[in-house]
C-alpha cells in the first residue's frame, strides 16, 4: 500500500518499466523547487561594442568639435553718383555719392546746390545726372536763415540777412506772391528756386550768370536764380507731379556736419539702410 500510494503521488511524474514480471516506477529526480523553476534559455552571444575612449564618468559621451573657419561677409558693394562729364567739386561729389550709396534721397529726384562754386546739378532718382547750371544766391554768407524773415518785406531784409540756408528739403513746386510758379525749398522762410528775373538793370543778373567768376553771383535775397532754359527742362518737370529733394551745400559748416554724411569710399563708415 505504501508502494502504490507512493507510485500514486509520483506516477504523474515517472514511467512503468517492466523487468521480469515485476513493474518497476522509474521517475526523474527533480525536487520541488526544479520544477517550478523555468528552465533558463540560452542567449545568443553579444557583440562586443567598442567603448569611447573619451568617455568621461558620468556616462556622457564627449563630443570633440572640429572648428569650423567662418566665411567673412560679403560687403556690399558702392554706389556713386554719376556726373558724366561735368566737373564738380569734392564737396559735391561726396554729398552726391552719399545720398545715391545710403538712399538718403528716398528714391526720389534730387538736386545739388554748391553755395561755393554757385552750381546746381539736376539728378534723377538713380544719381544719373540731367544737367547742371551756374545759379545765383543770397548776397550774404551764412548757412542759417534769420528766424521770422519768411513774414517780412523784402525791404525790411538787411544785406546780412540775405542768405541761402544749407540742408536738407523736401522740395515742392507752388506759386509766390506775384502767382509765379516756383520750388519752394525753405517755405517758411521763403526760399525758393525759381526762374531769373532781370529785375533792376543795375545789378544785372542775367549777366551774373554767364560771367566765369563766382563772386558776382551772390546778389539775391536768398532765393536760387537759375537760367530760364534750365528752369524749363530740368526744374518743373521733376516737380511737375512729384516733391523731390534738395541739398544746398554750406559755405561755413562743414558738409558732413550738415548732413550726417560718410566717405563711400571707405566701407568701414558705412551706414547700414
């Protein structure tokens, strides 16, 4: 009874081997633990990895940079105002380059006024130039207007009062007092340019203009006198329908005092737009 009961609790486990007539249980030796516990599955072997060599203790790979040389920046490349064949002086051609390289004309028409060589020069938005022309201007040196002296008679304005003011205008055409179509350049102070008026014979403008020398061309009372032709073809037309800007050029402050200007030439000066 012992034997079969024993065979009972372990039958389920073994085999019956007959040998001779007597039955004989053949059973694994596992205990208990065997098997309940899972068999372990033999992996595949792994392939070593290489390890970094600089691979620091906290488990970050270090990553060496290579330097990289930076490519140095293109600079742009100049404008210039182009004259054509007429000489001017170097205070023009710097004001002329400078509004044409930094856009300062707002890619509007502009015109030049040197005070100094008593010129003016007509250029279009690019800084092509149209044409220039002896001009005459205010019988006084000075680069400021008289504060007021836009609401007084002309009798009333003293000879050293007579200037033409330096700067930068926003130039409109209108009509003065008399209903002649002008430019006003400084309307409150009452500058404009406008056509030649021959005017009393004695002081001789229309010969003023013609003559080689600068000096006589200061006689008004700080309007700018241009030849009528020049007028006609160079001055309304750009203000026909538009504004456009004017730079008079100063006689006594240095230009690029007046206008904020650099030298195009050099690139490190440079103004970015």
């Amino acid at each position: 009874m012992q034997a079969s009961a024993w065979g009972r609790r372990r039958v389920a486990f073994g085999a019956v081997a007959v040998a001779g007539g007597l039955a004989f249980l053949i059973t694994p030796q596992f205990s208990a633990e065997q098997l309940v516990r899972p068999v372990p599955v033999a992996k595949p072997a792994e392939k070593p990895t290489a390890k970094p060599a600089d691979k620091p203790a906290d488990g970050v790979l270090a990553v060496t940079a290579t330097p990289v040389t930076p490519i140095p920046p293109i600079p742009p490349i100049p404008r210039f105002a182009d004259f054509g064949s007429e000489k001017a002086s170097a205070d023009a051609r710097h004001i002329a380059d400078w509004v044409v390289d930094s856009r300062d004309n707002a890619r509007m028409d502009f015109i030049i006024v040197d005070k100094k060589y008593a010129r003016i020069y007509a250029f279009d938005a690019e800084g092509r130039l149209r044409g220039a022309s002896p001009v005459l201007l205010g019988a006084a040196r000075g680069d400021e207007s008289v504060p007021g002296i836009g609401t007084r008679p002309m009798a009333q304005v003293r000879p050293a009062e007579r200037t033409t003011p330096a700067g930068r205008f926003v130039a409109e055409r209108g009509r003065n007092a008399e209903g002649e179509d002008v430019v006003w350049v400084d309307y409150d102070a009452a500058v404009s340019i406008h056509r030649v008026r021959p005017g009393n014979g004695k002081e001789r403008r229309l010969e003023r203009l013609v003559t080689p020398t600068i000096s006589d061309n200061r006689i008004s009372y700080g309007c700018i006198n241009v030849p009528v032709a020049f007028y006609e073809s160079r001055i309304r037309p750009v203000f026909a329908t538009r504004r456009a800007l004017v730079y008079v050029l100063p006689e006594i402050k240095d230009a690029q005092q007046v206008f904020g200007s650099y030298d195009v030439e050099l690139p490190n000066t440079r103004i970015s737009p």
